[in-house]
C-alpha cells in the first residue's frame, strides 16, 4: 500500500472544488434567465427522457438539531407541523415542471437529501413520493437512495421508501468517539447505526452506505481508528470518508467552534492516511473523492468498466442526461446550463405559490464550458482522458503547465494524446481536475469560495 509522502500532501492541500458541477457554483451568474432554462429544460427533458430516463434530488430541510459540522442548506426545528406545507409546495413544484416535460417522465435515479429527510413523518413522505410516481415510469434498473440519520429512523421509513423501490440507503455517522459527538452536537450510538443497518438489510436494500468525516474537533488517530474499527463491523456496502469542510464564512454554526481544537494540517492528513489503509487494507476499493466500496458494489463495477458518472449528488452508476432538483436551494443540471432554488424556505414557498420555477441563479455553459467539464468529469469518474485534437490550443494555453507540474511530482502521465492519473495521482484527483477549470486558473478572488482539498 503506498504511502503518500507528506510534502505533497502539504502542498497541494489548497482550497478546491470537488466538482460536482463545471464551472462551479462561485462562477454562476446570479439572475437567470427563466425563460430560456424552460425551453432548454424542456429539450433536453425529451431527449433524455427518450435514451435512458432522468435523474431526480429532492432537497427536505428540516433537522431537530444542529450539527456545527454540517455546511448543508438546513432550517432547525422541532415543530414538525411545516412538513404538510413544505410537502404541498413540493408536488405544486413538480407538477409545474410536468407541465414542461408534456410527457411521462421516466425516472432512473431518485435520491432524498437534506437537512434530515427522516425528520419528516413516513405518511408524509408517502404522500410526496404517491404523487411523483402517480404519473411517471419505474424502468426495472433503476437507483432510488435516500439520506437517514440513525437516531430517528424507524423501521417505517425503510418499509415505506422499500415499497416505492428505494434500492440504497445512506446514514451519518461522522464518528463514533462520544468527545467528538458532543463537540459537534450529533450524539448518536453505535448501536443505533447498527440497528437501522440490520433493518436496511432486513428489508432488501441492494446498498447501505456510511458517511465518515475526518479532521473535526478533537479527532486524532485514536479516535480515527476506532471510527473505522466501528465502521468496519458494520461492514457497508460503501464509505464516503469525507473531509470535514471548515468554511466559517458560509456555514456560520462553525464559528461555534474554537478552531484550536480542530487538527492542524499534517494531523488531518495523518487522519486520512490512516483512515484510507485501514478502509483498503479491509477490502474496500478506493473509487476517488473520498468514496470506497466493496469490490463487487456496482459503483467499482462501474469504476473499472468506464460507465461510472459523477453530479450534484457524488457519484452515481446512473448517466442520465438530466438532473431535476426540487426543493429550496436544490440545483438542477440539464447539460448546458444549472439553475438553483432560492435558498430561503419562505422565498421557495412565494415563488411556487406564484406559479413561478423557484430558481433565482444558474449558468448557461459555452461550447468551451462543456469541453472543460468532460474533461474534467473523465478524470474523475475515470482517472484518464484523451485530448480532442481540436481541443489543443486552448490546452497548451491554460492547461499543460498545471499537467506538467502536476506530472513533475509523479501524480500524472500526459502528453499530446491524453492524461492519465498514476495510482499515486489517484489521491489528488481534485487537484488535477482543477488544471482544466478555466474558471479558476484565471480568477485571482475565489479562493475562499472552498474548502481545502484534505
């Protein structure tokens, strides 16, 4: 197993995407034009709808309580009588955007995020999910996860999303260490992991992750392990072992923090080093940006065979040419351009009781926007890509000097034809994507728009 050598760890560990769109957000505009998402929206609906079906977010808010780690679009509360009305908004949503489909949507790939989706009641969510199947199709292969916290996941929800054809399940654990818990406010036993889990497999759900984060407050190499230990018993069929995210200046439940408590730079690297050995050394499959799974889990399936894809919700083994998000700030893909939702709950409900998309900003991609973004979608999906000859100009212009330094360092082979990652490369995928973001090799001022890359 290769060690990574600290001193390049320290030096590409600068603020970077993670890319789940080109250009990314920062660079949006912020006004979009409405009318002309709807007419792209609706011919890019009937092509994709016509080859392989859709992709659909939907974004549920609502937590309990707050977690000081999360950097989510997320409305804390205990009053659980907003879901009829945040649910209500929702189908009034999808069914303006059925008006512009003018046809049954076929939906491959379905997932719930949030906020906490399981804080709202299963007879809630049933009333959502009844009314975007009422009219739409199911093909048998299909990918319908959702996001659950284990403290308030009852076996009913797992019953109910199952009965709707929900295959895969994704539960938080961060860590499993009760100083860290309590620092970041999310208590939460091991126990209660496993119990959800036993009820997941019970049931037949096809995949189960756990989301793992490293570099919060108070986590050393103690802690790490026994995370991972924890994890490892479980034994899920994936682990999204992420970064913590420390971006105060967006995420301002951060700033309860104090930031003495957070590891300093070489602690957090030695926190994935040893996090990342013990995940491989188990039997996972490093798949690239902080995600692992066990060798026969289709996500490495569709690692190895090329067809893996990559968008706003991470890697998906579903390619589908349309992304459709609703819900307050849920963003949509249709392509050529993005368009996200207001981010206020109450400006989201104006918007839709108007009859009116709630989208507020977006970003039509130029010809040289969607070159850039396969590009950099190649190398994170597949670790490799070919170069369009007609491509090269701008290449040699803006790109070949980040390849080269990035090839300097052993992270990359390229040359007139292509890149490809080494398997030391593999570990700064990010960074490499980021010598095709045109966007960001040519902005001075954005730097604090991300977090770091470890």
């Amino acid at each position: 197993m290769q060690e990574i050598p600290f001193d390049l760890l320290t030096k590409y560990n600068v603020p970077i995407p993670r890319y789940t769109s080109y250009p990314t957000v920062p660079f949006w505009e912020e006004k979009i034009d409405s009318d002309h998402w709807k007419l792209l929206f609706t011919r890019r609906f009937q092509e994709s709808n016509a080859q392989e079906g859709i992709s659909l977010y939907i974004h549920l808010p609502y937590c309990e309580s707050l977690c000081t780690f999360c950097g989510c679009n997320k409305r804390i509360t205990t009053n659980h009588s907003v879901e009829k009305e945040y649910i209500d908004t929702l189908i009034k949503e999808w069914n303006l955007y059925k008006i512009l489909m003018g046809q049954k949507p076929v939906i491959r790939e379905f997932h719930i995020g949030g906020g906490t989706p399981t804080f709202f009641s299963p007879e809630n969510l049933k009333r959502l999910l009844a009314a975007i199947f009422h009219d739409s199709i199911v093909p048998e292969e299909h990918e319908f996860g959702f996001e659950g916290h284990p403290n308030n996941t009852t076996k009913a929800h797992l019953k109910m999303f199952r009965s709707f054809g929900f295959n895969r399940v994704s539960f938080g654990m961060q860590d499993s260490n009760l100083e860290v818990q309590q620092i970041i406010n999310r208590i939460q036993p091991l126990k209660n992991v496993k119990r959800v889990v036993k009820w997941a497999r019970e049931l037949g759900y096809e995949s189960i992750n756990l989301d793992l984060v490293y570099g919060l407050p108070r986590q050393d190499l103690p802690k790490i392990t026994k995370t991972i230990e924890d994890a490892l018993t479980i034994r899920p069929d994936r682990i999204a072992f992420y970064s913590y995210a420390h971006v105060p200046w967006t995420s301002r439940a951060q700033r309860l923090f104090d930031e003495r408590d957070l590891p300093h730079a070489n602690q957090k690297m030695a926190l994935y080093q040893q996090g990342k050995n013990m995940l491989i050394k188990a039997g996972y499959v490093d798949i690239g940006m902080d995600h692992f799974a066990l060798p026969a889990d289709q996500m490495v399936l569709a690692h190895s065979d090329g067809s893996l894809h990559r968008n706003f919700m991470g890697y998906t083994v579903q390619k589908t040419g349309l992304l459709l998000g609703l819900g307050v700030s849920s963003i949509s893909d249709i392509y050529f351009g993005f368009a996200q939702n207001k981010k206020s709950i109450s400006e989201y409900f104006e918007q839709i009781a108007r009859q009116e998309l709630a989208i507020f900003k977006g970003y039509f991609l130029t010809k040289t926007d969607q070159k850039m973004r396969q590009y950099i979608l190649d190398i994170a999906c597949q670790g490799r890509t070919n170069f369009n000859e007609n491509d090269l100009a701008i290449l040699q212009e803006f790109t070949f000097d980040a390849l080269e330094a990035l090839a300097s360092d052993g992270l990359l082979n390229y040359g007139p034809y292509g890149v490809e990652l080494t398997e030391l490369g593999k570990h700064f995928t990010r960074n490499v994507c980021k010598a095709f973001d045109l966007k960001l090799l040519s902005s001075e001022h954005l730097e604090k728009s991300f977090s770091q890359a470890i």
